[in-house]
C-alpha cells in the first residue's frame, strides 16, 4: 500500500489496489493502480466493470481524461488528504 493516490497525486492518503481490467473481466493478474479511498469510490459509482471495458478505462491516462472523472479528479486534488466524500452511485450504476 502506497501512500500516494495514482489518479489524483494526493498524498499522504491510504490508498486501495484497483484492478485497472476488472477481475470479473479477466483482470485478475493483469495491471493495478493503487488510489485514494475518494478516487476509487468515484470510479465505482459512476461506471460499471462493462463501461470501464467498454469505454477503454484501464488504464490512468484514460481515467483521467474522461469527462466524468476529470471534474472530479480537478476538485479532490485541492483537498486535504484526509477528506474523504460522500459518495453515491449514479443512477445508471445502480440499475445495472
């Protein structure tokens, strides 16, 4: 566990291992990212493990660049590395 997050360069943050290709899509042995509990939690609750395969979302570039995770991604970057957001899932996550 680093202590610094992959998506937004926040640090010193507890950080969780993201599986870059979900495990449920092959991703089990492939690469990983370690994030920030927030930066982690967002991806989440926007896509699903389909979209981020189908939206071509493994890797950091490309999270970064989406136009959903970019807002978000500028604002937690000037927060404290101890906040850590509420977070809810979007609609289209949770009908999934």
């Amino acid at each position: 566990m680093s202590n610094r997050c992959e998506l937004c360069g926040r640090e010193p943050v507890e950080t969780t291992v993201h599986h870059l290709t979900p495990k449920e899509m092959g991703g089990t042995f492939m690469p990983t990212a370690d994030l920030c509990i927030p930066c982690h939690k967002q991806i989440h609750s926007l896509f699903t493990n389909q979209d981020l395969i189908r939206l071509h979302l493994t890797d950091i570039q490309a999270l970064r660049a989406n136009e959903r995770m970019a807002p978000f991604v500028r604002w937690i970057r000037k927060q404290p590395p101890s906040t850590i957001p509420r977070t809810r899932k979007s609609n289209h996550v949770r009908r999934s």
